[in-house]
C-alpha cells in the first residue's frame, strides 16, 4: 500500500509533466488561417469599372499571429469569360442606415492573433475597360464561380475557395442598365453556395 503522502506527490509530478508538455505543444503549434466569404456578395458598377463588396470572416486556429497581406478573387461567367478583381479597400455597409456601402481604410495587411477571428468586409474591383468606356464585365444570366485566393505576408497564397452563384434574368438586365448609366450606383446582393 502506497502512503497518501507519496501518492499525492507522485500525482502532482505527473500533472506538472502533463501539463508542462501540453504547454510547450500550445506555444509551439503554428497559426491555422481560414477566411471564408459569409454567404453573399455584392455587386455594382462603380463609374467605370465593375466591383464587388464581400464580407469575410479570418479565423486562426493555430497558437501564433499571422498575417494575410492580399486577397484575390477570379470570377467565371456561364460563358466562360473570367475576370481578374483585386482587392482595393476595406468598407462599410450602410444599408442599416439606409445609406450606401462607403469605402473604409485602403487595403492593407491584416494580422490575425493566435486562437481568435475577425470579421471584415472588403471592395474587390476589375480595371479593365471596353472601347466605349464601359466596364468590361458584362454579367450575362446563369452560373457562375468564385474563386477566393488569400496569401501571406510574403505574398505566397495561403488557400483558394471556391463558391457558386446565379444570376437571374432580371438581375442580369437590371446591371446590364446599370453598367451604362455612370451615375446608377445601385447594387445588388447575391447569396453563394461554397462548393469546396
């Protein structure tokens, strides 16, 4: 029969071994980034040139900070025509208060602590220009795909997702007006399915 006293001190070291270990695992584990897009998306044309509001949540599930220092979307139309949008700014809904979206800060790198998430939302635009002026992002009726790529701070990609999202016949000739008239900075709101 072991003595209490031996007992309890033989537990209390094996605790303080455990726990020890457990410790230095948590302070070495590396950070574990995720961003995924929340379900929708926004669109508009904004003078000449097509873009996208899209609001995303950061996750690290990992024990040390990192940092995501882009975002890149390539969107695919049901025609095959893909563009290129780059991330422009950070920005603010406003349809709360009944205002329009506004622009935040200018994109800049984001840092993400260990063990903890952030929720932003950030303007996605395409520059490319037709001969008349206009956007060169006609968005025709149909599929379409998403493809969200993050990278790190040394501008290698972290991860791509990808999302589906349709755009009805009504949608489809309301932008359509919209992409014509400089002044029209209606937007409209596309929910998404993600499809890895």
């Amino acid at each position: 029969m072991i003595d209490s006293t031996i007992l309890a001190g033989l537990l209390g070291v094996g605790g303080s071994i455990a726990g020890t270990i457990l410790g230095y695992k948590l302070n070495n584990t590396k950070a574990d980034i995720n961003v995924f897009i929340d379900n929708r998306v926004v669109l508009y044309y904004m003078e000449n040139n097509f873009a996208m509001y899209v609001p995303i949540t950061i996750t690290n599930e990992g024990n040390k900070s990192a940092t995501i220092s882009d975002f890149k979307i390539k969107l695919k139309s049901p025609t095959n025509q893909t563009w290129d949008l780059f991330w422009y700014s950070f920005a603010e809904d406003n349809g709360h208060k009944n205002e329009p979206w506004c622009d935040g800060k200018r994109a800049s790198p984001v840092l993400i602590h260990g063990n903890s998430g952030t929720q932003h939302h950030i303007k996605l635009i395409e520059l490319g220009l037709t001969s008349e002026g206009l956007s060169n992002v006609i968005l025709p009726a149909g599929g379409y795909t998403l493809e969200l790529e993050y990278f790190n701070r040394d501008k290698k990609p972290m991860s791509k997702q990808e999302y589906s999202l349709n755009i009805g016949t009504e949608a489809h000739e309301s932008l359509a007006k919209i992409r014509q008239d400089k002044e029209d900075l209606r937007t409209w709101i596309f929910g998404l399915e993600r499809k890895n």
